[in-house]
C-alpha cells in the first residue's frame, strides 16, 4: 500500500517542528500534494538550513513558536482548526540531550503532553501523528529488530524522554480518546539521511561538510549498526497511517517505520558508500573519540507496518545515498533546491 497524496488535496494539516530537516520535506510534500498547511516550530535549528533553502516557509501558514508554550500552540489550533496533526517537534540529538537534559525533557515530554491537550480541546483533529524514534525501546544491543511490545525505556536523555513521550500519548488516548473521535497513532523510525540534513552530530551531514572542504572524513563510531533510510521513506509511512486512521480508526496502533533488514548496517559501511557515491578520491578515517553512552546496536522489526498495510521500503540504502549526494550537489553548485526536491519526492511516489 502506498499513501494516496490526493487524499491531502485541500485537507487542514498541522505540522510541528516543521522548521527541522524531517518538518520541511514533509511540508514540501503536502504542499505538493495541496494540503492547507500550518506549521509550528521554533526557528530553524542550523544555519544554514532546509526550511529557508527551500522557501517552503512561503508555501505554507508558519509560526514560529515554542512546543512548550501551550497558550501560543492552542491559539494556533483555534485559527487554523486542523484536521490531521503531524507531531515532530523534538530536541532530537543525543549528545545534546547530555548538555541539556531539562530542556530535552521539557520539549519532549511536556510538548507532547501540550499538543495532545491542544488535540483533546479542539475537535476538528480527526488524525493525530506523534513521531518519535527507534531509540524508545529499551536497548539490549540485540541482533535482531525491536517490536512495538517489546519495553520502552531509552538510556540517554533524548531517547528516555521520546519514551515518555510514547507513554503521554498512550495515556491520552486511553484517558481521553476511547470514544473514537480522534484517531490517535505514534511512528518510531530508524535513523533518516537526506538532503537538507545540516545537523551537527550526524554522520551524513559530517560527510557532506568534509567533502565540501575536500577534507578526509572523521568517522566516530565506525562500527555502531543503524537502521538508515532515506527521509522520504518515513514520511511516506507517516503520511499513509494519518490517512488510514483517519479514514477508519482501526488503524490507529504503534508502528515502528524501518529499512529492510539489509540495510541496517555499520556506520563505517554507510560512509563506503559514500565516498563511491560522492567521487573525487573521498576517503574516511576511524577516529573514536570516546564521549557519552550511545547505542551500538539497534535496529527494528517493521513486520507489522508491513502486515497492517501492505507497507515496504523503497529506497534501499544505495539509492538514498545517491539522492542524499544529488541533492548536496545541487546544493554547492547553486542550483534550484526546489526543483531537486520535488523531482526526488515525484520520483519517490511513483516509484521510479
């Protein structure tokens, strides 16, 4: 099953964190898709960054606001009265969750519990969207995928408090949502690449500055395995349980949104393909700095998405490198970013 983008056609969507990398693609999608389509989101998180490249900002209703401030989010709901609500708005680096813990609880936690109130006081929302992370579940460095029961209990700041964020919304929806009015879901997705991603701490992004710099790329944790996907994938899946709950509540359920097997592999063969995708003699160099706990290894079971819908990848980790380096390429070269955009994302949804 793949998502219908018609069905979007003049639907009222709400966006949190559509300032960040995941946030823009989204929204570029839905206006491609001719979604009415508010955003919510502090300013963007790097400089430079996807959101003004892309101009999307200009596409789309956008605010510019602060997850935790409820008065501000629910005067947003009252104006724009939103049909479907994508929550992505996050403190998404673990190394930062470390220099800052509070304010990474404080946005992740409470902003959940902030938008679900938002949600239960408003009843234009039909479909509710939390999109948390892989990293929820509580890590036994397993070789096999984590499934949606198995324990949530992240170790690091970040991961715990998206684990708190999957239990706010569980709460909510037993406390406030058993009548059906409202479809309510959580997505827990692998590690994403892409263009656009500037993120520090992110090991595609740190390829993409060394290979503008011509500089050998330092690579931290070589040997850690992930669950890397292009950014289109999850937002493909997030986008099509949005629509099916929203069209039969029966779908409303946790789902993890994750590569094939074959493509959960170690950070230092990601950066292999790089280098081959990328040219130029790119080479990568093993340098371990030590620094705060991360997982080695994790990846997920995505059985059920593919169970429930019929669901599969379809970029394996090959082809969204080269559409990660297309789009940095376009990027250098100062071409038009919108064009490559939306020539990958038509590209992605039929399947070519």
């Amino acid at each position: 099953m793949v998502v219908d983008l018609n069905f979007y056609k003049g639907k009222k969507v709400l966006v949190t964190g559509h300032t960040g990398f995941k946030g823009s693609w989204l929204c570029k999608i839905l206006v491609q898709a001719g979604a009415v389509v508010t955003g919510y989101s502090l300013i963007p998180p790097t400089n430079p960054n996807l959101f003004e490249i892309s101009c999307v900002g200009k596409e789309i209703n956008s605010t510019i606001g602060d997850i935790r401030d409820l008065d501000k989010l629910m005067k947003v709901f009252n104006e724009n009265k939103p049909e479907i609500v994508f929550h992505l708005a996050a403190q998404p680096i673990v190394r930062d969750s470390y220099k800052d813990p509070v304010y990474t609880y404080e946005t992740n936690v409470m902003g959940t519990v902030n938008i679900l109130e938002c949600v239960r006081q408003n009843s234009c929302v039909k479909s509710f969207l939390n999109v948390t992370t892989d990293k929820v579940y509580k890590n036994n460095e397993w070789e096999w995928g984590y499934r949606e029961n198995e324990p949530l209990d992240g170790f690091d700041p970040y991961s715990n408090s998206k684990s708190c964020s999957e239990l706010v919304t569980h709460s909510y929806k037993n406390s406030f949502f058993a009548d059906g009015q409202v479809a309510i879901s959580t997505a827990r997705a692998g590690n994403v690449i892409g263009g656009g991603d500037f993120a520090q701490d992110r090991i595609v992004p740190d390829c993409i500055r060394a290979a503008e710099k011509k500089e050998t790329i330092l690579v931290r944790n070589p040997h850690s395995t992930r669950p890397y996907q292009h950014v289109l994938e999850p937002l493909s899946a997030y986008l099509m349980i949005a629509q099916k709950q929203y069209e039969d509540i029966k779908y409303a359920d946790y789902y993890n949104v994750g590569p094939d097997e074959l493509d959960c592999i170690t950070t230092g063969i990601l950066v292999d393909v790089f280098c081959k995708k990328w040219g130029q003699n790119m080479d990568w160099e093993d340098k371990f700095m030590g620094g705060p706990h991360e997982a080695n290894f994790l990846k997920l079971d995505c059985s059920k998405i593919k169970s429930v819908f019929g669901w599969k990848p379809r970029w394996n980790i090959d082809t969204a490198i080269e559409k990660t380096v297309e789009w940095a390429k376009c990027y250098f070269e100062q071409k038009d970013i919108n064009e490559c955009m939306n020539k990958q994302i038509i590209e992605f949804f039929k399947g070519e």
